[in-house]
C-alpha cells in the first residue's frame, strides 16, 4: 500500500483525488485574509496551529474565478524545506494543494505551511471572493477550518507599501536559497542560516562567488498597475508602472572595511533576461560598505522594463539576490556579509517626481560626442564609431570574447540646491537599438551609473535568452532605466554613465550555431536622458 507522502505526490502530480484517512491531530487550519490591488497578484497565507508532527497535508480551496485566478502554490516558512509542496487548478475557480516532508521537518505547533498566489483581474475592482475549504486530508484530515477571502481594491495614489518581508527569524531561511559558482571556475563562498540572518563569506579573495536567492521563480511584485496611463509609442513600449525598492539589512564580518569582498544587491526577470544590481565595493574610498556591529540599510531602487506588462501573469515576478564576489587579491580572504533582514517595497508612480533635468545626449551633433571616451578591456577590442543623428555605436568582431564600453562624465550636480523634502536619485534613461534582426543573437548589454569614486554602482542589464522579449533589434528600440541614490546632504556629486556591451557566448555554448551572438552587428545607443528625480514617502529604516 503507498503511504501517506507517496498519495501526497501523487495527487499533486496527476490532479487525482486525494483519499486517504490520516491520524486525527487537534488542529487549527487558517486560511488568511487578504486585500490586493485589482490587476496585481496577492499572497495568501495558510498556517496551522495545534499542529503535532504534521508530515503531510492535502485539501482544495475555492474561489470565485471571476474575482481571482489561480497564480502558482509557494511553500510555507514552517515547510521551507519539505520535500514536496504545489498545487494543480482542477477547474477555474478549484485549486488542489498539499505537501509531504519526506526529508524535510515536521510541523509542531503553529506555523506558515503554504502560500497560496492568486491574481486579482484587472477588471475586478471592488471585488471579493471567499477562499474555502473542502476536502481535507492526512494530517489535516480533522482540523477546524477558518476560511479567508481576498479583496480587490483599487490602489491608492498616495501609498508606498510594503508588499513583502524575510526577516529570517528563529533561524528560518524562508525558502531562500544558496547557490556557488561553478568549479573549478570558481571557489563556493561559506553560507550558513541562523537564528535570525543568512550568512555568506568568501573562501579565498581571487575566484570566490556565490549568492542567496529569493525562494521560487521570484516574488509576487511586478504587475499591472492602476495608476499607468496605459499608452505605448511605437516600439518602445512605453507604459509605465510601480517602482520598486528591495532593502537588504546588512552587517559586514570584516574588521577592516577597506578589505570587505564585493557584495551586490540583485533583482532578475522570471525569465532572467533583465535585471537591477547595485554593486557595493571597498575600493577606492569605501563610502558604502556596510558596517560591523550595527545593520546598513543598502536600497536597490528599480522600475521594471515597460514590457513586462506584455508577459503571462506567472512571468512578471522578480527574484531577488545577494551576491559575494572575491575577486580581489587585496581583500580580506574570509570576508563576508550577515543578512538580517530584507524587505521590499512597492512605490506608485506618482511619489516618484521629477526635481530638474541634468543632460540630455541626443547626438544629433558632432558636439554631443565630445564628452564621450571609449573604453577598451584585456578582452578582444570592440569596434566604436559615431553616427551624428544616429548615437554612439559598438560591435564586437568576436563574439567569443570581447568587452567594452562607451563612458561619460557629465559633471556635477548640485542636489541641495533643489530645496526638495524626499530621497533624491539620479535617473538615467537609455534608449538603445540595434542592426541585428534576431533579438537573440544580439550581445549582453550593461546601463550604468556611478559616482566618481565608483564605490557603489548601479546596473540595469539586459541578456539574449531564448525569449529576447527585452531586448534591441533591427526596428525595435527598447528603454532602459537606471537609478542612482544620491547621498544625504551631498552639496556636489559627480556622476559617471557607462554603456557596456559583453559578447562571450561561444559557438560551443550552443547545439545550433544560428543561435549564437553575431560578429560585426551594430548595437546604438539612441539617447540619454539624465535626470534628478525624488520619492516621496521614501521608507523610513527600521
């Protein structure tokens, strides 16, 4: 006879009925109550509490499908290491969900055991659906139920929200996950979860890499927003929705902060072709490394691309990282990082206001190149050219292998002579195209800005995976935006913009040649605008 977590899988796997008689536990099953923002996604809580060594669990949930749908099934905190968690959709509107722990740890007393992500339709403002349980099974066979509801409201302009929080409590990882690099390229950093942070710490300071990531495809945080005017131009795509700022709670473990390895703050598409970084370094002046005995709040602040409102509901999620890199010789070479918390934030179009304009590149002259210079690296040269109506042009003549970057000094601004209330970021906007026709065989693209000093950096990217959907090509431009914090009180800051191009795709990577990056195939930086902007609101640290 299969046993209990055998029937678990089973049923999750083929959608089969799930019918067994389990031991009778005096339990409390909550399914939580929730109001999300019509046309966005809502994570719904369900926790147990009188639980005794609670292996395995099954039930179904309804819903009004004309409300919500059905996103995906994410585990608990109390299940974050069982070894199956999911759901099926039997019908619009019937969700099967369960899990067993196999290898994992049982459930005693209370805890998170399942997160259920559904979408309220754009159309459904106002709406409110019963979630309610049925059919009830293994460890949950007996237990009294309190069904919950989701309601869909209409967002209100003037509201920054926090939509999520990993606080690692009671040594909880929260399903985030560690990952090294790949041997013998690289040596895996020292990771560890405790009560109450992650730790990750490099093994040597010439080849160590290695990141914490967000549990699942990502988290429910990109969606339609009510707010956007809703109009594209052309190719560009152009509507617009929330910002978003992910705050990672940092200690470092070095004593001498001048030595502290490289940490990045990361945000990737569920399709992993673009992403946000600030990258935090210890050299020249190490202004922003975090520090000792007391957390830094270090803020990765990004907008979405526009095209993420032309993905599956299931697509526009973002999974959030913390990268350690050891790469410099001069580094502590046990260098390494405590994360207590991280938190993340939604901030509505209208609390993002524009302060002044700084520059503009349109190079519709020969004089907006001048403030331009080409930089070359220790990797095959690329080839760079100017087109006055055209932009700033780059291609690589190997595409195994080459690096480069146009980079400009713009000048200083003056932020305190705004006389705005707000934090204050510099935006940089990149409108970018390209020759080649096949989006993916067009090389990997950096947007960056920096201060002078290159302590901190902040990057928008953007790859050629088997999707393209972001990235240039022959008749299709597409924006890129990059956000720079600027520091309190800063009477002048200095800021550097680079556009990088990275081709190492090699034809060994690929079965299929045609897939791979082409030689000689002009990639345009079309314009730049640089502004100061300033969120309202801005989260306070706590």
């Amino acid at each position: 006879m299969m046993n209990a977590k055998n029937l678990v899988t089973a049923a999750l796997t083929a959608g089969a009925m799930l019918g067994l008689t389990a031991l009778a536990q005096a339990q409390q099953l909550t399914v939580g109550t929730m109001t999300g923002n019509c046309g966005q996604q809502v994570i719904v809580p369900i926790t147990v509490s009188g639980a005794a060594d609670m292996d395995a669990f099954g039930m179904d949930i309804t819903f009004s499908n004309s409300c919500v749908t059905y996103v995906r099934t994410e585990a608990g905190t109390a299940t974050s290491d069982w070894g199956t968690i999911g759901g099926n959709l039997l019908s619009p509107g019937v969700v099967r969900v369960g899990g067993a722990k196999f290898s994992g740890t049982a459930v005693n007393g209370s805890g998170e055991i399942l997160r259920l992500v559904l979408e309220c339709g754009a159309g459904a403002c106002g709406c409110v659906t019963n979630l309610t349980v049925s059919n009830r099974v293994d460890d949950l066979a007996s237990a009294t139920v309190t069904n919950g509801s989701v309601t869909c409201a209409t967002a209100s302009a003037g509201t920054v929200q926090k939509i999520r929080e990993y606080n690692f409590d009671g040594g909880m990882d929260q399903g985030w996950l560690f990952f090294a690099g790949s041997a013998p390229t690289f040596s895996a950093p020292s990771n560890l979860s405790a009560p109450g942070y992650l730790l990750i710490a490099a093994q040597n300071n010439t080849n160590t890499y290695g990141f914490f990531v967000s549990p699942g495809n990502g988290l429910a945080m990109i969606d339609f927003d009510p707010m956007a005017d809703g109009t594209q131009t052309g190719a560009l795509h152009e509507r617009q929705g929330p910002h978003y700022l992910v705050r990672y709670h940092v200690r470092r473990t070095t004593a001498d902060r001048t030595k502290a390895p490289v940490m990045r703050l990361r945000a990737n598409s569920a399709n992993f072709e673009t992403y946000n970084i600030l990258t935090v370094s210890s050299v020249p002046t190490h202004d922003s490394v975090p520090n000792i005995f007391t957390n830094s709040a270090m803020d990765l602040f990004f907008q979405p691309h526009p095209l993420m409102y032309s993905l599956a509901a299931g697509q526009r999620t973002y999974a959030v990282a913390f990268d350690l890199i050891g790469f410099d010789g001069s580094d502590d070479a046990n260098g390494g990082y405590l994360i207590d918390k991280v938190e993340i934030f939604a901030v509505p179009l209208p609390k993002v206001v524009k302060v002044a304009d700084v520059k503009e590149y349109n190079f519709a002259a020969a004089a907006q190149f001048d403030d331009w210079e080409q930089l070359q690296s220790p990797f095959t040269d690329i080839g760079f050219s100017t087109a006055a109506g055209t932009g700033l042009i780059m291609n690589a003549p190997n595409p195994d292998n080459a690096f480069g970057n146009w980079q400009s000094k713009f000048g200083a601004i003056s932020p305190n002579a705004t006389g705005q209330n707000g934090q204050l970021y510099v935006k940089l906007r990149y409108l970018v195209g390209a020759n080649e026709p096949s989006g993916r065989k067009v090389p990997q693209m950096r947007f960056r800005a920096a201060p002078a000093n290159f302590t901190s950096v902040a990057e928008t990217g953007v790859v050629d995976t088997d999707t393209f959907t972001f990235v240039p090509r022959q008749g299709n431009d597409r924006i890129f935006t990059t956000f720079l914090k600027v520091p309190t009180g800063a009477g002048s800051f200095p800021i550097i913009a680079a556009w990088d191009l990275l081709s190492f795709e090699s034809f060994a990577d690929q079965a299929d040649r045609t897939l791979n990056e082409t030689s000689n195939q002009n990639v345009i930086l079309r314009n730049l605008k640089v502004e100061l902007v300033r969120v309202d609101d801005y989260p306070a640290v706590n």
